[in-house]
C-alpha cells in the first residue's frame, strides 16, 4: 500500500516551503530558526550511559547533554522484520511510518514508486524543503538509501576501529561541514545526521581504553578471565532458556571474540570492549557539542541523542538484538535545546518513528499524512509524561510468526513467542515495577547468582503461569491482538499459549 498520492507531492512540498518562510519559532533567540543535531549510534543499549544507571562506562559528554537537556527512560524502537534489525529501524526515524508500513515492508511497499515517494516524504527532504542545508555521516549500509540521497552533503563509511578509521572520522566529517558552513558566512539553518559506526561489533577499540576496562580486540573468545574488565548485567545467563528462533543468526554465533561462547570471561571481555568504544565514541560526540559552542550555535540547537536499537552483550543469555527484552527493545533518548529544562526526566512512551514528527514540530514544519509518529514535544516541556499508554514491539526476522510483545503505562509487559514453526510457544510476563531486568527463574540458580552476585526477590521472575496474574495476562493478550490488528502486523499470534 502505498500511502499518499503522487499527484499531491507537489502541493505538501510547496506547503513545507511556506510554513519554512513564515514561521518564527517560540523558542529560538532573536527569531532564528533552531539547528538540528540528530546523534544515532549503532547497537547501544540505554543502560550503558550515566543518565540511566550506569556507573562503569564513561561518558561525560553525553553526562553532559543529559543534564543539560531531557532524558526520556521509556524510548524504543517498533521492531523488525529483518535480522539486520538496523534496516527497518532507520527507515522508521527517516519516515516517521510504523515497522509495518515502512519502505521495503513488503512486496508492495517495495516497488520503486514505493521507496520513491518514501524517500521524497523523507526526514532530510522535509527539511530541505524547509530551506535548511541538510548534512549526513554515517555507515553505508542497512538504512533507508533514498532518503540517505536527500541530505545535501554527505560522508559515509563503516568505521569501526581494526584496519579502519573508527568513530573519530564520523565526528571529523562534521566539523569539516561545521567549518565550511564559517568558511562560506552561511547563515541558513542546519540539520545535521551524525551516525555513529560504533558500538556495533566488532568491536574494536583504542589500546587505552581497552586497559581500562580490562579487554582486548580478539577474533576468538579469550582463554582466561580479566578481573579489570567490567561486572556481568545482573540479568546475565549463561544460556537462554529456549530457542530465541532465528537458527544460524550472525550475532548469536558469529561476533567477533564471542561466537557461541557465553562464558563469564567472554561477555566481561565484550562488555570491555563495548564500555571502551563508547568512551572513545562520547570524546566524539564531545568535539562536535564544544564546536557548536564555540560558533554560537549550541544555545540555539536541538541536539538529539538516540540509538537505532539496543543490545544484549550476555543478557539473557543473548548477545546480538533480536529480542524484546527490555535491553534491546528500548534505546537511550536525550534532547538539548531552546525550551527543555535542563535535568527533565520523563518516560515519554515514544518510539524512534517519533523523531521526525517531533523535529518538524519543532522547527515549526507541516507534518506529511503519511507520518504514524507523534511529537513528542509536550513531554520535552514537561507539559505530558508520555505520549501513549502502550507500546507495541515485533521481531520476526527469523521464523514465523516470531516474537511481540506489549507494554502498559502501569508498567506491565507481556511478551509471545511463536517460533521454529511452533515447536517453540512461550509467554512471559513482567510487572516491569518490581522487576525492571526482567529477570526469569534461570537468574535464580546458585551458579548463576554466584556469578552475577544478585540474588532475585520474590516476584522477580515470569509471571506468566502465575494464577494470581492470570487476568493481567489475558488482558493485555488482548491488547496485543488488538495492536497487530491496528498497525497491519500480517503474522497473527495464535492464542491459547
């Protein structure tokens, strides 16, 4: 299906470009119209930044966005059909369209008219038409390449350390663009796109951090224990409980100093080596913020902080992304900029389609009919806590139906798998309030605490036999249902399991 008619292409773009002349923004000093700073890296999970718990990995920068501007703890991504989890993800932030109505969805939605019109109803051609210059840097592959071709100016290539350039090349790219924008006395506007190659595996990382975090660049998993690298997640195991469905998937047997090992060795080496990328990658992040604020420009920028998915690096058993715990359905989100009280916190319920209504919002451009998302812009104000009530997650990359999930304001999550042509049917349920790692009976086994050092309290397991919880689960089986229905999910989950 695809969603808006060419016939009216031209009248919306003409509209954007009007809106672009006379808007005047409520925010911005003087009357100029805000910068867009949109930071995306790749496989980063939220509780590896300060601003949601973390206390291991240093990352002062983005310490500094987040008590600068908003952090939102309750962002996600909508899913995948696709084990490159990175595709459909990015085509949502690029269209601000649901997992199941984006570009290359289904055969339909990937004809060239398709891809086409997503491209031109895109993030970066809403904002040219706006008149702002529009700058991109990021990997090459597994995103939207039409709407990539929008940007103005672009650099990409897949940095990640090893025989290649690493996150310093990202973070070069644009301030070469920030310098030439000096350069040329442009005073137009500016939405930047800085994606970030890393934490994505492999994860190669500078020597200095690697010793800080007791790790080392392998190719296979390493021979013995480092006891200066980093503790395991609390809802580390050493196997999942049952098939995740996705037989032969490249992050659970083919990363790089991991394989199929889950020893503690191995996932405190990964963890090493993750904490030292994203160290190496915040310095990045900090070059671009300091730039900004020596042009002037900061104070009149939204500075935007987000990843396209999380991780698992050993919860659960799990290493890569295709899953919906919690780990890796939701992402880290913050916002800098004219109007966001500086240490705002809120849950937001938002997902990354929400960007680009949120952007346009703000910058005060109309918004095509095509865009699912919502803005997002009145919990930024601190005048909403969230913007919806549920939230609806979908994997199938692997085996059919595979794997959604729901999650409720109150704090409740159901989770439905229905894998390996249903030989694999499980339900799991999680009041998220008294056990936010969603931690599973497996966690409460003495080798395992023994490893981990944290012994679950009573109520921090699966609920989903538990009869004093069986009308919560019926309810939201429900609004599952309900919600596959809505956003047109073609993999119907069966009931009664």
């Amino acid at each position: 299906m695809i969603l808006r008619p060419q016939a009216r292409l031209s009248a919306l773009l003409l509209a954007f470009s009007l809106g672009a002349m006379l808007y005047a923004p409520r925010h911005a000093a003087g009357g100029d119209r805000p910068n867009f700073l949109l930071i995306v890296t790749d496989d980063q999970e939220a509780s590896s930044l300060n601003a949601y718990g973390d206390r291991a990995c240093d990352t002062p920068n983005l310490d500094r966005l987040a008590a600068r501007g908003a952090c939102l703890t309750d962002a996600h991504h909508m899913g995948s059909w696709s084990g490159a989890v990175c595709l459909p993800s990015r085509t949502m932030i690029m269209t601000g369209r649901t997992v199941w109505r984006i570009p290359g969805a289904n055969d339909e939605l990937k004809t060239p008219a398709a891809m086409a019109e997503g491209a031109r109803l895109s993030l970066p051609a809403l904002f040219n038409a706006a008149g702002y210059d529009t700058y991109r840097t990021c990997k090459s592959g597994n995103t939207f390449a039409p709407a990539n071709a929008q940007f103005k100016r672009r650099d990409e290539a897949d940095c990640r350390g090893g025989d290649k350039p690493g996150s310093e090349w990202h973070a070069d790219k644009t301030l070469k663009y920030l310098e030439d924008r000096e350069a040329q006395g442009s005073d137009d506007p500016f939405f930047i796109y800085l994606g970030f190659s890393h934490p994505h595996d492999p994860r190669n990382a500078e020597e200095n951090l690697l010793q800080k975090y007791g790790a080392e660049n392998l190719q296979q998993p390493p021979k013995k224990l480092n006891p200066a690298a980093p503790r395991l997640p609390v809802n580390y195991l050493p196997k999942h409980p049952f098939p995740h469905g996705h037989p032969g998937l490249r992050d659970e047997e083919q990363v790089s100093g991991v394989l199929t090992d889950r020893s503690e060795a191995t996932i405190r080496n990964e963890t090493g080596r993750e904490y030292a990328c994203i160290e190496y990658l915040d310095t990045q992040v900090g070059r671009v913020l300091d730039k900004l604020e020596a042009m002037g420009e900061l104070d009149n920028t939204y500075v935007l902080f987000t990843s396209d998915h999380g991780i698992a690096v050993g919860r659960h058993g799990l290493v890569g992304k295709q899953n919906l715990y919690e780990h890796t359905w939701t992402v880290p989100l913050l916002v800098q900029g004219p109007g966001i009280e500086p240490g705002h916190r809120a849950s937001g319920f938002v997902y990354l389609l929400d960007l680009l209504p949120t952007m346009c919002d703000l910058a005060g451009i109309p918004v095509p009919d095509s865009v699912e998302g919502v803005s997002f812009r009145p919990v930024l104000e601190g005048k909403a806590e969230r913007v919806r009530d549920q939230m609806y997650g979908a994997y199938c990359g692997g085996t059919k139906p595979g794997i959604r999930a729901v999650k409720t304001a109150d704090g409740w999550k159901l989770v439905k798998h229905d894998v390996l042509d249903g030989q694999v049917r499980k339900t799991q349920l999680f009041n998220l309030n008294e056990n936010p790692n969603e931690l599973l009976n497996e966690h409460a086994a003495p080798a395992v605490v023994a490893l981990t050092g944290n012994q679950p309290l009573a109520g921090q397991h699966d609920l989903a036999d538990d009869p004093q919880h069986a009308e919560k689960r019926r309810e939201l089986e429900a609004l599952l249902a309900a919600e596959q229905e809505r956003l047109g999910d073609p993999y119907p989950i069966p009931q009664g399991f």
